[in-house]
C-alpha cells in the first residue's frame, strides 16, 4: 500500500512492539516508554546505561582502528606534556653543571628532549583531534540515517502518539548534543584525566612529600567537585526542563499560527513565550554561575599548594635535601596538575546532555514496528481488486474499547463504495485497516483472498494506493510530486496521468508546467489543485485498489466540478473504498456504506438508501437541502 498523499511511511505499525511483555521487569522502559520517567532505581538506570552503551559499541564498529590510534595518541601526548618539567629539572640540575663545566651535552641533551617531548605532544595532539572529528562524524552520520530510517519506518500510530516534535528533537537537538560530547568532550575528558595522572605520577617521581601535599589538596578539590556535580545536575535538569517548555510552545504556536491570529492570541502567547524565556534565562545564570564558583575554589586550592611546595621545597633546598631544577620542576607540575579540571568540569554538562540524548534516541531505535513483513509472503503479482473482510475486529490498543466489532464486508472487483457515518463511527479505522495502517486485532482482510498480512510490502503497495485527505506535496516540482508512486515514470507518463485526471490544464498554465517548484511564488497550489495533484499520483501508481479519504474542506464550484470529474476519472474500474463528504461523490459510487458505532447498519446503492428511512436518507436529504440553499 503506498500512502500517496503522504509518502514515506511504509505503513506498518508500532502498537505491538511496545507491548510490554508481563515476564519483561522493565517492559515499562523499553523503547520510548519510559522517556518521561524521572525517578528510576538502580536496576532500572542499569538497564538504560546498558542500552545506551549497547548501541555506542555497535556505533563504533568500523570505527575502532581509528578509536584506538586516538586512544594511543592521547595517551602518549598527555605524558609527553607532562614530562616536561622533569626534563627542565634535569636540564637544571644534571645539564647547567656539566655546561658550566664546558660540556655542551649538558645543554643539547636536555634541550633536544624537550623539543622532543613538545614536539611529540603537538603533533600527536594534532592527529587524535583528527581522529577524534573523523570517528565522531563517522558514528553520528551512522546514527542520523539509523534514526531516520526507524522513524520513518515506524507506524503511523506510533507517530501520532509520539507525535513529530519529540521525534524533530531526537534528530537535531539530541544528536547535536552527541556531537558536542563525542567531538570535543569526550577528547577533553580523556586527556585532561591522563595529563593529571602523568602529572601527578611525576611529582610523585620527583619528590614524594610534595606528592604527600598533593594528596592532601585532593580532599578539599573532590569536596567542591563534588558540591559543584551535586548543585550542577539539578540547575542542568531544570534550564533542560525550561528550554523545553519554551520550545514547545514556541513550535506550537507557529504549528497553529493560522488560529492564533485568527483568534488575536498574539498578545497572550508572546506574554507566555516571555514568561518562558525568563525562565529558561534565570535557569541558565543559575548553573553558570555554579561554574563560576567552582573556577575559582579550583584556582585557590591549586594555588596554595603550589605555595605549599615552594615553601616546604625551598626549606629542604636550603638544607640541601632537594635539588633547586626539582623544585623548579614540583612548581611548574602543581601549577598544571589541576588545571584540566576545570575544562572537565565545563563538559560535565555535555556529558549529562548527551548522556540523556543517547538514552532516547537508543529507546527510539529500540521501537519495532508493530506491523511486520511476512516472512514467506504470499506472492500475488496479478490482482483484481477484490476485498473480503471477515469477521474483522479492531482495537487500537489492547486496553482501548474495541472501534470495529466483526464486521464483514465484500467488496467485488471494480466496485465503487462510498462510506458514510458521523463522526467518530470508525470509517477512517476501516480504511487504514484496508490500507495495513495497523493490523485486525481478530478477522482478516484479504485482496483476492490473500490475507493482507501474508502480502509482501512491495505487492502491497503495487496493488492498493491511499489518497489522504491533506493531499500533502513534497518540496520539488510537479512532475516529481506526481511521480511519488512511480519514480521511474517518464515525461509522457506524468504528463499523461494528470491529462487522465484533468490536472494537465493548471499544471501547463504554471510559469514552468510541469517543472514549477510546488515551494515557488507561482508554484502554490489550491486546495482543489492539491486533489488533482494527489489524484495524478494515483493514476500513474495505477493500483487495482484505491482508498480515498475525500478532503471535507469545501471547494468553489468550479474547482469541486473539476476535482470531481478528476475523481471519476481515477476511479475508472478499480476497486474503490471512498470516505464521501460530498453528495456528488456518493452518487458516483455503485455502494454506499454507513458506518455507526463501529458497525455498517446500511448498505445498498445510494438509490435504494435515499429512498429508504434510514441515516443515508436523512444525510442525502440534508445534503440536497445545502445544494438547493
Ligand atoms: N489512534 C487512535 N488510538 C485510539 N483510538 C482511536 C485512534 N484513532 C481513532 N480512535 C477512536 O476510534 C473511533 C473511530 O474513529 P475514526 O477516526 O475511525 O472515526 P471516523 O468515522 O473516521 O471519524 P471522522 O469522520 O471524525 O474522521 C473513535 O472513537 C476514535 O476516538
């Protein structure tokens, strides 16, 4: 079934594959179930941090040469960055006596080591950001194409419960705050830990009380760290929480532009958005200013120790104890030892962001369509449009109150059946069955007595083509909107189909025909001109089964005697199910049907229904009381 209106979607859908699982302890976090949920236990945060971590391994397959030259990298140019005062202490008390002695070895050696060192920490810090960028592009242009192609092949119920915001958030703001992390996070988080271990590993070498010290600075630093993790993960929840509520209503208000300032809520919501965005501003001076207690407490500490060791190393160089190019070389050490802290600190942050993006989108991709392929379909390369529903029953969900109650309905070859009802009566349910929107909960639907769940997709979508309602038109041009069925189709096919339909006339007086961008000023179609577009669509994808859910916005005369004459013309002998909310379109139909309460109470052609008591009667007499007034 190809959703032509709609494209992309193929149809299946994702009820099913959310069912929780009663044996499952956490069915209740699989997938996107458990994206709100704010309180987890331990089990439960396990559980998620295994599917994150599950799904960055299997990112950074084909990746892990380059993530272990990176590795390696990093590790030798922290080192040789934090050799370097051992070399200036070595420099200073092996090499100034030996070159003051005439030696020039004394210089050289020293020298050239530590051009050495400062050398190898460059330019290997110039391949692992290499790397790192490489790796990290490669693992999220794997992730983008995963998340579309699951998003797109999820089902349409899915998507409407899920709904298209949280899945354009999964898609930009989530993988950008991957980007972040794996781009320049990770790097920093990483060195900076090597570079205070090498660090403190040389102190520790050079002189083992000022090492004494360094623990001692340890306490107070993990204690502020620890302060600062504590204070930052709630001021990080809440600017998360308030960016959110500001996004949200933003994109609701432009999505429902039209009935905002059809109503003048135009004040209200800029006064809203305003309350939104002080919000989200407070929040965020709130955890940066954190930062900025936590930057200088850092400074302090690392400062004092430094004083601490010049002091108690100048003592001992004094007594002799120390040599002075160690002491020098101590000094210069506890200056740098703390340093990246701060840097890690900053990422802590994206760390939490992208810690939090990579739970959903990893339960995103572990949704599984609810309507799946056969694995042995039925082939059916021929078909004559026949439909047969038997005993069909349908709930949306296992818990919902059943919509269809075992309805049978046979609808021979090249039947025209309009469907009526008021709202809410299940007629649009029928037709996505028909269209394998969702499966039957019991019953089956069959086209020429296949069932339509033994059916191949690509069989599926050859035989039975759905018009929806919002006539939907991609950007690009005409001729390729009307190809969405049929990519192949040529030049003449296209232009053919829309003659077929009667489109041929306004496409051809567009300022470039066929070629007109739908996006373009001059390319901007009307309703009426939609339907014909979506009407060519079916034509050239030629199914033997057509499901129209007729659009109810009105059209003027003219361009509803046009859509209509396009319609008879698509319909020519196939097999069609119509949702009509138009008195013309029922009376081209061979069958009406009138769906109440998920059941058809009437069925008969619209001749012999209008002549009776019943619903149809009542509708096709209001109806022709409008056409009258
Ligand atoms: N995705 C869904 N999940 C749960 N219930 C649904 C869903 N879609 C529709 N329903 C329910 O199923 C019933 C039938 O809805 P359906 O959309 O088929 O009616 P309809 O006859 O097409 O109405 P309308 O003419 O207003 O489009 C309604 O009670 C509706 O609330």
């Amino acid at each position: 079934m190809t959703p032509l209106n709609s494209g992309g979607t193929d149809g299946t859908g994702g009820a099913e594959g959310r069912v929780p699982d009663a044996e499952d302890r956490f069915a209740h976090l699989r997938g996107t179930a458990g994206e709100d949920q704010v309180d987890l236990d331990k089990p439960e945060r396990q559980f998620i941090r295994r599917r994150s971590w599950r799904l960055l391994v299997e990112l950074s397959r084909g990746v892990r040469l380059k993530l272990l030259i990176t590795a390696l990298c990093v590790t030798i140019a922290q080192a040789a960055q934090a050799a370097t005062p051992l070399v200036i202490a070595w420099a200073i008390d092996w090499g100034l006596p030996r070159a003051t002695d005439g030696d020039a070895s004394g210089l050289w050696l020293p020298g050239l080591t530590y051009i050495v060192c400062a050398l190898a920490a460059g330019v290997l810090t110039w391949v692992y950001t290499r790397t790192t960028a490489e790796v990290s592009q490669q693992m999220l242009y794997t992730l983008r194409r995963r998340v579309f192609r699951k998003t797109q092949r999820l089902s349409l119920e899915f998507h409407e419960d899920y709904t298209s915001g949280r899945v354009i958030s999964r898609q930009t703001s989530d993988l950008e705050s991957l980007r972040e992390l794996l781009d320049q996070g990770v790097n920093s988080l990483v060195s900076g830990l090597m570079f205070m271990s090498f660090t403190a590993a040389s102190i520790v070498i050079l002189d083992w009380r000022s090492g004494l010290l360094l623990v001692v600075a340890a306490v107070p630093i993990a204690m502020v760290v620890r302060w600062y993790q504590r204070r930052s993960e709630v001021a990080y929840r809440r600017t998360r929480i308030s960016s959110a509520r500001m996004i949200v209503h933003f994109v609701e208000t432009m999505t429902g532009i039209r009935a905002v300032q059809a109503f003048r809520r135009e004040h209200s919501r800029a006064a809203q958005y305003r309350r939104l965005t002080e919000d989200y501003r407070r929040d965020t001076v709130a955890s940066v200013s954190l930062f900025g207690v936590l930057q200088p407490a850092l400074l302090a500490i690392g400062n004092i120790t430094m004083v601490a060791v010049l002091i108690w190393g100048g003592f001992r160089v004094l007594d002799g104890a120390l040599e002075v190019g160690v002491l020098v070389a101590l000094v210069l050490a506890t200056r740098r030892v703390f340093q990246p802290l701060e840097m890690m600190a900053m990422f802590y942050n994206a760390l939490q962001s992208a810690t939090a993006a990579l739970e959903k989108v990893s339960g995103l991709l572990e949704e599984e369509p609810g309507v799946r392929e056969p694995a042995a379909p039925t082939p059916l390369p021929q078909s004559t449009g026949r439909v047969d529903l038997d005993g069909v029953t349908f709930r949306y969900t296992p818990d919902s109150p059943e919509v269809l109650h075992r309805t049978d309905l046979h609808i021979p070859s090249g039947q025209t059946v309009a469907v009526v009802g008021r709202t809410g009566a299940g007629k649009s349910t029928l037709v996505k069955l028909l269209a394998r929107f969702y499966d039957v909960t019991d019953g089956a639907i069959r086209l020429d007595g296949v069932d339509l769940r033994e059916l191949s997709q690509v069989d599926r979508n050859r035989h039975i083509a759905m018009v929806t309602q919002e006539a939907f038109l991609f950007s690009g041009t005409i001729a390729e909107n009307i190809a969405l069925g049929r990519p192949d189709a040529s030049a003449e096919d296209i232009a053919a189909a829309a003659r077929a339909v009667g489109a041929d006339r306004f496409i051809e007086a567009l300022p470039e025909g066929y070629d007109t961008d739908v996006n373009k000023r001059g390319g901007r179609l009307s309703a009426g001109q939609r339907q014909l577009v979506s009407f060519a669509r079916a034509f050239l994808a030629d199914p033997t089964v057509l499901i129209l859910d007729e659009a109810t916005s009105s059209l003027d005369m003219p361009s509803e005697q046009l859509v209509q004459q396009g319609l008879q013309r698509l319909l020519g002998s196939r097999t069609a199910l119509i949702i009509a909310h138009r008195l013309s379109t029922v009376a081209v139909a061979d069958r009406v049907l009138v769906v109440d309460d998920g059941r058809i109470i009437e069925d008969g052609s619209p001749q012999e229904l209008a002549a009776g008591e019943g619903y149809y009667a009542r509708l096709h007499r209001a109806w022709e009381e409008t056409m009258r007034g």
